[in-house]
C-alpha cells in the first residue's frame, strides 16, 4: 500500500487542474479516473476518426482531425478571468461563436419554419480551437505520470493516520492508496451517491450534495457534420429555436479551418429519449435539420450523438428531472466529525462563482488546493 499525501478523485477538468497546481506547489498526489480516458463532461467527436467509420458514436483521439464538442463549447473571458488567463498561458487559440446572419424558429407542427433576424451573445461566447479538450489535453500533457484511468473509486475508509482509498479498475482487481487528503473533483451528487464513506459523512452534508444536480447531466447532444458551412451561403447563422424538436436549440459548431457541423440540444425528455435508438433519434434530428436548412442538410460526413443522461459517471437518476437552473454550490467540506480537514470538494459545482461551468471547475480547484491543512501545503 502506497502513503500519498493527495489523492483526486475524478480526471475531469477540475481534478487536472488541482494536478496541475499540485505539481507546481511540488506535493505529491495520484490521480484516480474512472473512465478508460480523461476529461469527464469536456469530450469531443473527431472527424475523420482514427479507429472508425462514419456516423459512429465513439469519442476518440484522433490526432489531425476536426474535433466537435460533445460536452461544453462556450466560455466567457469577459468575466470568467481566471480561466482566461489560464487558456492563454497553455497557448490555445480561441475564437467567437459564429452568429452572423439570420436564424430560424419553427413554433407549429406541420408550418414550415420561419426566417428571422438572428442576435449575438453580448458578452461573445468563445470557443477553443481544437475544442474544449484542448484544455484538458493541454493540461494532462504537462504531466500523466501520476494520472490513473479505468480506476473507479468505490469506497474511502477513515482511520485514525490517513484514508484509505479503494479502487476497481476494469477487470475487477481492487487497488487501496492511502492519503493524507482527497479532493473529490466530481459532482457532489455522484460522489454521495457513488462513493462509500467509512465512517459515514453528516447526514446533513450528505444531503446537500445529494441535492445538488449536476450540471447538463439531463442533456444530450447531436452534432452533423458536413463539408462546409453550407447555411452561411444562404446568411444563415446556423442558430434555431424549434418547439417541436426533437432539437431545442441549434447552434453553428463548425471549425476555424472550415469543416461544417451543427449541433443542438435535445428538448426529448430523458425517458423518450432512452426508449428510441440512437439510429432513430440521428433521422429525426437530420429530418429536422433539412426542414430548417434545406435538402443539403441530408448530406452529413458523419452525425455524432453523447446522451449525458445515460452516462453513470456523469448521471445520476435524479437527474433525469433537471429544474434547468445551476445549483447553489454546497460546503466542499464537512465542517465536524472524522472526515474534518481531509476531504475537499473540487468538481465545478462546488464553485460559488460558476458553479457548474468550464470555469467553475478552475475556481473549485483552485479554492480546494489553497485550503489543503497547513501541513500538507508546508511539504
Ligand atoms: C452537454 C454539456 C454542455 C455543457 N456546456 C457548457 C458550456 O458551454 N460552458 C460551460 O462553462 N460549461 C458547460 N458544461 C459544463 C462543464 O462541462 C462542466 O462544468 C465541467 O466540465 C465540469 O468539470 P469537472 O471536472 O468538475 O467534472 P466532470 O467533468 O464531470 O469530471 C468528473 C470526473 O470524475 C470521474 N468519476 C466519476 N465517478 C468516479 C469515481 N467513482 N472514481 C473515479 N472517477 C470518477 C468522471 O469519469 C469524470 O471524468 C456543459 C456540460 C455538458 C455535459
């Protein structure tokens, strides 16, 4: 059994950045991640995919390859500073979401859709070349050595020394690290609802993270790709709102180098969505893109869906009925008891100032690691 002074649960974008800001403080730490590859919510579709053929589902790591957000797209550097600053010191490109021209509404089954000046987000969403994996990928390139995937955590034991940290990795094999410190950088409904406490934490702790939903984790996203960004020829921005779906809300996610590609969110409920096929549901969101578009939106180089819902490491049940809005951050810590001063929440939820958002994630970590005891921060 290994003695590590910080255990991170969680190889999302806020359990590499506390790696990340670890490393520069020289503390030592292991990183635990459940899925076979990093980034939790931050994921994207590469075309053409190295390991596939078109219209498949796969997220993948292809290198060269246009990549399209199946997770966050847009950030916010007017007043999300600290992850601007970030994103400029690793040196990644960004640029506007492109809403130039007009956008269509479709209100009415059975009408067409209209045609309608189209509107630009003040402050402009940014997004990142490369999409927003850049970002993790930039900041798991800095250093994987102490980065674990396929390792689920499944049970923390307090003794009176340090925590035992125990894991399953895809086979079954069990693995225990013992740490002075966990930061748990996942939602805190997963962490409550997944991880077994030894002793167990306060009810009343428990409870708040059960209750906090988990951002997006109800969504699901479509994305079609195609040669070019055909609608632009027309002055279409490539933004819609329709009320009869099964696409709510349509935005262009073309790249910077020219490949087209639209995406919108499902406004299906989870349970409708979960009883019809991913085949299914790609022919009604392609159906409904030629209705907005027209005919040349049958012509996809590949469609990509990523229902979050489905997905035990981002989802829980509760989440199916999400109220839409981003939870108040609950305490990262239990303030009494055996779990006192070596348990931090860090995943964005826990962010008082985004929670739930790409900078959300940054602030949490960040707030966690400046609050690790005295005698950790001191090695
Ligand atoms: C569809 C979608 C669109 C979004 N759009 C935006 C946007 O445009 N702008 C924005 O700011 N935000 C957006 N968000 C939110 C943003 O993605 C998140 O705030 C951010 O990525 C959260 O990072 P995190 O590290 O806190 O959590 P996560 O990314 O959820 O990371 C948690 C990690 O923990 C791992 N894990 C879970 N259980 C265990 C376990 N038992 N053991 C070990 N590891 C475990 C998971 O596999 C995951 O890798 C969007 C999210 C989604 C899903």
């Amino acid at each position: 059994m290994q003695d590590i002074p910080v255990v991170i649960v969680g190889g999302g974008l806020s359990g590499l950045y506390a790696a990340f800001l670890l490393e520069q403080k020289g503390i030592a730490y292991r990183l635990l991640e459940a899925r076979d590859t990093f980034g939790g919510r931050i994921a994207v579709a590469k075309y053409p995919d190295a390991h596939a053929t078109n219209n498949n589902t796969d997220i993948d790591q292809a290198e060269s390859s246009a990549a399209f957000d199946l997770g966050p797209s847009w950030f916010w550097p007017d007043y999300q500073t600290q992850l601007s600053s970030l994103v400029e010191s690793l040196n990644l490109s960004r640029f506007a979401q492109f809403e130039e021209g007009d956008m269509m509404v479709e209100r009415i089954a059975n009408q067409p859709p209209v045609r309608m000046q189209g509107y630009k987000s003040a402050p402009p969403s940014m997004r990142l070349v490369g999409g927003m994996a850049a970002l993790t990928d930039a900041l798991y390139a800095r250093d994987a050595s102490c980065i674990m995937t396929s390792q689920t955590v499944r049970q923390l034991n307090k003794t009176s020394q340090y925590i035992e940290v125990q894991s399953e990795d895809s086979s079954g094999h069990m693995t225990t690290l013992r740490a002075k410190h966990v930061l748990l950088a996942l939602p805190p409904r997963l962490v409550e609802g997944r991880i077994a406490f030894q002793p167990a934490l306060p009810q009343d702790l428990s409870e708040q993270w059960r209750e906090t939903a988990t951002w997006m984790a109800p969504h699901a996203k479509y994305v079609a790709v195609y040669e070019s960004p055909f609608w632009r020829d027309a002055g279409f921005s490539g933004a819609a709102r329709s009320a009869i779906g099964p696409l709510t809300e349509i935005h262009d996610a073309s790249t910077l180098e020219g490949d087209g590609a639209l995406f919108g969110f499902f406004g299906v409920p989870v349970q409708v969505r979960q009883s019809v096929s991913d085949t299914v549901l790609k022919e009604h969101c392609r159906a409904q893109l030629v209705r907005l578009f027209g005919e040349q939106a049958n012509t996809t180089k590949a469609e990509y869906l990523k229902d979050w819902a489905k997905d035990p490491l981002t989802a829980m049940s509760a989440d199916a009925s999400g109220n839409g809005q981003h939870a108040v951050a609950p305490p990262s810590k239990p303030k009494t008891g055996m779990w006192q001063d070596c348990i931090t929440g860090c995943g964005s939820e826990w962010s008082a100032q985004f929670p739930g958002y790409v900078a959300g994630a940054i602030d949490a970590a960040t707030v966690a690691v400046q609050s690790l005891p005295a005698t950790i921060l001191r090695q």
